[in-house]
C-alpha cells in the first residue's frame, strides 16, 4: 500500500485541475473455489484480484480509470490521464484522516484452513444427498470464500479501510428417472468465515436439496394462467428485489428511469408493505461495515404501509439528486466505479401465518423455492423463476409443479401483496448491475400476491 | 513480464509440469447521457492464470498482482490446492498441436482514433435519437473498444500469442406512448473503427422501439413461434452446455450417450467454427494451448460429438478439440447453419403465431439438465404470414430438446452476438405462450 503523504499527493493532483472530487480505491481481493463432486475432490482453485481504481469528478461529470499495477507512478500517471478531461480551477484536498474501526465478522478466517479441511466438510454433504434416493445420479458440493481487504481514500478526506469475509456453500443434486432429468439447488451464504459451518445445518440442507430434485421428477410442468400467487420466506424476496429494489436505486431514480420517480411519500403498494434495505445485518451475506466509497452502511426504510419514504443513493448521484448518500455506494472490485446497490433487502415480517394464508387460498400457486429473476427498471417489467412449487386447490398444497416463471409489473405488484406472515427469512444470491456481480440478500416472510402472469410449459394442447 | 523466471520457480517448488496464461487487457468506456459523458473509464490489466500438476493433479491460480512475493504464494497456495485434491484424472500440459490455424483478420489498434472523436460518435447517436417521435429519452449511450493480447508458454516448451480487438456502440432509447413504456437499442460491433454507421444505428433503434410501442399481452395458448435470429442465438448459448464434455462426463447432460444419434430434425446442422468470418472473434488455439479447428456439433440433426478440454478429450479417448476456455468447456463461434429461406418466406405458412424478439432471465428461467425453459418474452404476433402488432409481457415455455425436432423452418439471416453463437431465424411448430387471459382482443 502507498503512504499517506503519497496518497495525499495524488488526491490534490486530482482535484488541481477542474475535478473537485478525486477518490482512490485499493483492493486486494482472494477468493477460493473448491469443489467436490459425488466423493472426489475435483476441483480446488484459486484467485487475486489486485488492483487500484481512480475515480475524478467534476460537478456530476466522472471519469474512472483502473489498473493492476499499485504503485505511485502508475497511478499518477491515472490520475494524469483522467484530469485531460476536464478544466478549470484547482481545489484543495483535505488531509487524511484515519480509519475508523470496521467489523470483519470472522471467528475462524477461511486462510486458517487447509484445503483439505475444507474438503472434509463438503464430502459427507454430497454423501448425504447421493444415498437419499437411488435416483441420484450426481450430487455436487461447493464451498466458495473470499476475503476482499479495501482502502478508500478522497480528496474530502476520507481514509477507510475495510475486511470482508464471505462462505457460501452450493449444493446442486441432479435426479434422473426414464423419461426427465432434474436438477435442485441451495447455496446459502453468510459474512464468515470456516464456522459457517456451525452456523448453519448443512446436513438438513443437503437432504431438503436431495428430496427436491426427487419431487421435481414427478412434478408436471405448469399450465400457463393467471392466479394467485404464495410466494414462501427467504429467496422468494427476489420478488422485492427485482421489482422495486432495483428501481429504488439512485442508478435509474438520477436519469428519471424508474416507475418510482418522485414518488416519496406517495402510496406505491399496499397497508402491509414495509420494505429495507439494511447493510448493518450481522453476518448477512449482503452486509458491510463501510460501503465502497468510504461511507458506514446504514438501516434504510424503503416503503413504509405502502407509502414510498426513500431511495438507495450513493455519492455522485446523491449530488444529481440533491440526496444524501445512504451508505449504498458498491462495486464488484476496482474494474468498477461505484453506484447505488443494495445490501440486505427485505420485507418486513407481518402477523399472518402461513398455514392461514394458504388455507385461505382457494386455488393458487405456492412458489416453495425460488430461482433468480431479472428486472428492466425504465419499464418495470421483471420476471423469476420458480424452482420447486405446488398448486394450492381449496386451501390445501396439492401435486407438485415446475418450470414455472412469474412476470409482473414493478408498479403494480405491491398493491396486489394483500397478505403478509410472519417467518421473515433471508436467502442469499449474486447481484449483477452497472458496478459488477456483488454479494446480496433478498428476503420476506411469506406473502400472497392477489394475481400474477404464470407461464409454464403445461396444459392440454 | 519474464513468465521464463516464473516457469523456473514453479519446477523448483515442485511442480511437474506447468503454464502460463496471462491477458493484458485494455479498454475504454465512454458513456454520454444528455450531452455529456456519464463514463468514462480507462483500464489496463493483466491478469495470469498459471495452471500446474503437482502429484499427478493439475489445477490452477489466477492473479493480477505479480510481485515477487504474491506469485511465491500463489504458487504455494496452488500446491495446497493440489494436494487435496483426490480425483484421478488426467493432468495433461499440452506439448503443442502440429500446425495452428491463421487468423486473417487484423486487429485495429483502437487507440488511434482521437477520443473526441469517439465522444462525438456517442453524441451523435444519442442526438440523433432525442428529440424523435415518441422518445422520453435516451437512457444511456455507450462506446466501448476492448484490446487484448494474450500470451502462453509453458514447460514443455509450447508458446503462442494472440490478440484481439474490437469496439461497439449502442444507445438505450426509451419510447413512450399512452403510458407505455419501452427501451430499444442496437448493439453496432465492429472490427475497425470505420465500420460504425451512426445513422444507421439510430434508424434501427428507432424502427424498433416504435414497434415495440402499444405491445399487450396475449390469452394463455400453444402457438407455432418464431425466434428471431439474435433470440435463437441466445437460446442456443445458454444451453450451449449441453455439448460439453465435461457436462457428460459429470453426468449432467442429457446428450451423455446420444453420440451419432438423432437429437434434432434431419434439416439441423450446428456448428463450432473458430475461424468463422462472421463472427466477432477468430480463435486461433483454446486456453490450454489445443488448435481450434471447424467441428460439426449437430450434423443433419444427429449429435455429433462433445466439445472437449484436454482432461475431457483423455478420458472419452478423443483428440483434443481446443475448447478449454476461462477455465471451463465452451463453443469458440457456435453457430446454426442458414437456410436459404428468406424471412418473409419462413414466416408465410404461420396462420396465428408469435415472433419473439425479446428474451429476459436466461440466467433462471432454464434448466440445462432438463432442457426446460420458461422465459419472460415480448414480440410481435403473426397473422396469415405477416409480422403485425407488438406483443409484451408473456411467458415462453417449452424444453429445448423437445424443441430441436420441432423446428419447422430456418432462415438465411445468420447474425452472431458478442456471447459468440450465432443464429438464423428459427420457427418451431409449437411452444406453450403465457399471457394475461383478459387480453383476448
């Protein structure tokens, strides 16, 4: 890492020529992937990302530029570059301050273990799940870790440093019978380090993704129809996710590229809609003690009872906005500038419960698990993928159903939540935007959703 | 960078074998929203991937920070790796194919056109989208030109050099009308900076986004559907796993025993062609060294065989067919042959039919090992073999293998994407449509 008096040097030279914001953003990022499939370790490979990223603003004018070479000169001669766009007076960068203390939220670093001790814990997983039914034909177990070590420095000056450490564990079962082949799927992540595998129950996990590929072989595809919906806890937040929290992003709000422009304090969806988005959960796979620009990570209310209170801003946007910044600033690594993302974002739990929600469901889909979705915030138009459902006739979950994908309209969808339980969960994924593949949680309790666009590849002809 | 010395400490360390791979990456991005540039990002990166067998297991690191220090640890932390792996499979570093094929296309050097040049080329297509029927306004502008030159030499004694450049351009117009909302944009990529045609550019994206405009829904049915060719390529690419070797030997493609059966109707031919010269990239040798060379994949719709890395390749006791790629099994230039069928003509027999031109969630909505899919989708419909009014917000569902030998008809308009797979237009009998049952006109 360069020196104080160095980094101060290269702020001021950034903001000597028009630009009165320059930030500098250090990364040293190693991540590791190991694999087991069946029971042989087949996989184990490692990762650096290592590099520096410059970041100039002028007014709400940037310039970004980033190499994997972390010395002075080459990163002055960044900041050199970058300068040639812009003209106009010098101003000063304060002195850098310190770092405050951040929280990396690790008890057993992943670097404290050997390979093989890793190993050793995915092994009876893929055990577990290829003896739970003969027709298992593969059971894969992954363990992915990372350890992401940040320094953030600006000509405002902010010196913050950062340690993030993330597990996930991937469980894929691959089930097989004379006439399909289906897969299941669970990959629960946490900010920890190697006690993840206290912390949660993998054995328990291993045998739910085991027994869902089996269902899955007996299931029938869907039948395309409209109806409603009971969307179960934990990832079936990707909901909220795609829907709203993208669009609740300073990224579409700035350009006016969201159904929610101007809309705070107005009704966007129903009484018992309270949303956040929370970068402070302890432990959380989407959680950070400072986001990427330097800024502690915060509680953000989104919508409370159905009335739009903020949106999630980061810095450069904040200033388009006239807002300030929520502690939303993130990027995948320095081959990014900064933009607003979300951290943990949920529905907040209701009093319902769901055995009442679904008896009091005549006809409808139960959507026990779902899979990813996507959103076009300037449309609002998204859609996911439900990976193990059931239909509800009378009240009751009656044959399993799969292939189905939901499709909905962003500012619609909150209106049509008419009830809420009270299990809210977590379920964790990657999230893909302008600034990269980052870390997120989705999450809610149980919600019913009045109607909803359901296509599958069912039905009569 | 002298990877020679990198090469010696490695066999010092204890590896019996090993490679180097390292890409050196520049690119420039500019975005320009309203006039003024939104991004404007430079970069230069190298990155190594150095892959080596200790104990009889290969594996490999990756990193970017090559300091002497870091590339010792890296080496160490590549070893420990190894030793826990416990699988017995081939552990191969390639000593060189006997001839490698050229590449013919030059790569433009990019960085010789002025940079406000490319500012004003962004400008100009955004300019020339705002301000035209129908447009709210222009969501975002981008031109970005990426160089790459890659190098690999390892201790057998194989080294080879290749680069790449290209640039692209494209503006996110955003279209309104009564309420109804819409992007479009048309991605422009070229080889040689001459080749960008801004006024065409905005035409297309223009043309498209007004079509989209008034789009419904349509009632739940099954429907004869036609992909247009850039969705059929997607398609194509998603499920372009289906054919790795590395997925039959893992037992999760469906394909595992279907060598030189029939998977597809008897018109289908899919092919992997390196060199293709309508594709984007030419690919000379794959990540671990192996020439690329034209391979049939699907050859009158019977499978002809997997794309193989060199692991693969040894254990289904095939030569070597050069599509190690970033670690994993892929096509180099996948692409279904064209007909001579114009689209006009494809579309004729179609009475009642959708065309999609707008696939969203291929990251969720599909199931390689079943070959399901469920999609969100927009188009336009078909009636009595004419293109006529847009249709949004549906569900496309069907099963890829069910579909390959339902496909009643292939176009002539091949065009390649930047995911490298290519596709004419493909009609397919019938595939399940979800929509909003109260939209029956």
């Amino acid at each position: 890492m360069l020196d104080k008096k160095v980094l101060e040097r290269l702020l001021q030279e950034g903001v000597s020529q028009g630009a009165d914001f320059c930030e500098i953003f250090f990364e040293n990022t190693h991540s590791n992937m190991l694999r087991v499939t069946g029971q042989e370790v087949t996989d184990a490979s490692s990762s650096n990302v290592y590099g520096a990223g410059v970041r100039l603003i002028q007014g709400n004018d940037e310039v970004y530029g980033y190499t994997n070479q972390v010395d002075e000169e080459s990163i002055e001669k960044i900041v050199k570059n970058l300068q040639a766009s812009f003209e106009g007076p010098a101003y000063n960068a304060k002195p850098l301050g310190t770092s405050n203390p951040y929280d990396p939220q690790v008890a057993i670093p992943m670097a404290n273990k050997t390979t093989k001790e890793k190993a050793e814990k995915l092994l009876p997983l893929t055990q577990i799940m290829a003896e739970y039914d003969e027709r298992i034909v593969q059971s894969i177990a992954m363990l992915s870790d990372m350890k992401q070590d940040i320094l953030v420095v600006n000509s405002e000056g902010v010196y913050q440093k950062d340690e993030r450490h993330y597990a996930r564990v991937i469980l894929m079962a691959v089930a097989k019978d004379e006439t399909s082949m289906q897969q299941a799927y669970e990959g629960p992540g946490r900010s920890m380090g190697f006690e993840i595998f206290e912390a949660l129950d993998f054995n328990e996990l291993a045998l739910e993704t085991a027994k869902s590929a089996i269902t899955l072989l007996s299931a029938e595809d869907i039948e395309s129809q409209v109806m409603p919906v009971v969307l179960h806890n934990g990832f079936g937040g990707v909901i909220f996710h795609e829907a709203c929290g993208h669009p609740l992003e300073a990224t579409a709000v700035a350009k006016g590229l969201s159904p929610f422009v101007d809309k705070v304090g107005e009704k966007i969806g129903s009484d018992v809609v309270t949303a956040y988005d929370n970068g402070t959960v302890d432990n959380a796979w989407g959680r950070l003690s400072y986001d990427d620009e330097g800024r502690p990570t915060q509680n953000n209310l989104l919508i409370e009872k159905g009335v739009l209170k903020g949106y999630l801003v980061d810095f450069r946007r904040g200033r388009m906005m006239n807002a300030k910044p929520t502690g939303s600033g993130r990027r995948q690594s320095y081959k990014f500038s900064p933009t607003s993302r979300m951290n943990s974002t949920y529905i907040a739990p209701g009093t319902d419960k769901v055995e009442d929600i679904i008896k009091d469901t005549k006809y409808g889909l139960f959507a026990k698990k779902m899979g990813g979705g996507s959103v076009q915030p300037a449309t609002g138009e998204f859609n996911f993928a439900v990976q193990e459902g059931y239909m509800i006739e009378d009240g009751k979950l009656t044959r399993p159903v799969r292939g189905a994908t939901l499709i909905g309209h962003g500012k619609d969808i909150l209106f049509k939540i008419d009830r809420v339980a009270d299990n809210l969960e977590f379920g964790q994924g990657m999230c893909g935007s302008i600034s990269g593949s980052i870390p997120v949680d989705v999450g809610q309790p149980t919600i019913r959703v009045q109607s909803m666009t359901v296509g599958g590849a069912g039905g009569q002809k | 960078m002298s990877y020679e010395k990198w090469l010696d400490l490695g066999l010092k360390k204890g590896l019996e074998d090993l490679q180097i791979f390292a890409t050196r990456n520049k690119s420039l991005k500019l975005t320009i929203y309203q006039g003024r540039i939104d991004q404007h990002v430079e970069s230069d990166v190298e990155s190594v991937t150095l892959r080596g067998i200790y104990n009889g297991k290969i594996t490999s690191v990756k990193f970017e920070n090559e300091t002497d220090v870091a590339i010792d640890a890296m080496i160490d932390r590549l070893i420990l790796n190894a030793e826990a792996l416990t699988a017995n499979e081939p552990a191969i570093i390639f000593e060189g194919s006997e001839s490698y094929p050229e590449v013919k296309v030059e790569s433009f050097d990019f960085s010789t056109i002025d940079m406000a040049d490319k500012i004003q080329l962004a400008r100009d297509l955004e300019a020339g989208i705002l301000g035209q029927k129908n447009v709210k306004q222009v969501q975002s502008t981008t031109y970005q030109e990426t160089a790459n030159e890659t190098t690999l030499i390892n201790s057998k004694g194989l080294k080879l050099y290749r680069s790449n450049s290209f640039a692209y351009a494209y503006a996110i117009g955003v279209f309104e009308k009564d309420d109804d909302i819409k992007t479009a944009y048309d991605i422009n990529l070229v080889k040689d900076y001459s080749d960008f045609n801004v006024s065409e550019m905005v035409q297309t994206t223009l043309e498209k986004g007004w079509a989209k405009l008034g789009g419904k829904s349509v009632p739940s049915a099954k429907q004869p559907v036609v992909f247009s060719n850039e969705r059929f390529g997607e398609l194509l690419a998603t499920f372009s796993t289906i054919f790795s070797g590395e997925s039959a030997y893992r037992n999760l493609s469906p394909l595992k025993d279907k060598v030189n059966e029939s998977i597809a109707i008897s018109g289908l031919n899919i092919i992997d062609d390196p060199l293709h010269d309508k594709a984007y990239f030419q690919i000379p040798f794959d990540d671990e060294g192996v020439a690329t060379h034209v391979m049939p994949v699907v050859e009158k719709g019977v499978f002809k065989g997997f794309l193989h890395d060199l692991k693969t390749a040894s254990i289904f006791k095939e030569a070597p067919n050069g599509h190690s790629f970033s670690g994993r099994i892929s096509p180099t230039n996948l692409y279904v042959e064209p007909s001579n069928t114009s689209f006009e003509s494809l579309i004729q027999p179609i009475k009642n039919g959708i065309y999609i031109t707008e696939l969203a969630g291929l990251h969720a909505g599909v199931k390689t090992v079943s070959g399901d899919f469920s999609l969100q989708a927009g188009g336009f419909k078909i009636e009595n073999g004419q293109v006529t009014t847009p249709v949004k917000m549906i569900v496309l569902s069907g099963n890829f293998f069910t579909l390959l030998n339902q496909i009643e008809g292939i176009g002539s308009d091949l065009k390649f994407g930047l995911n490298n797979v290519g596709s004419p237009s493909v009609y397919v009998s019938e595939l399940s449509i979800g929509g909003d049952d109260s939209s029956a006109s």
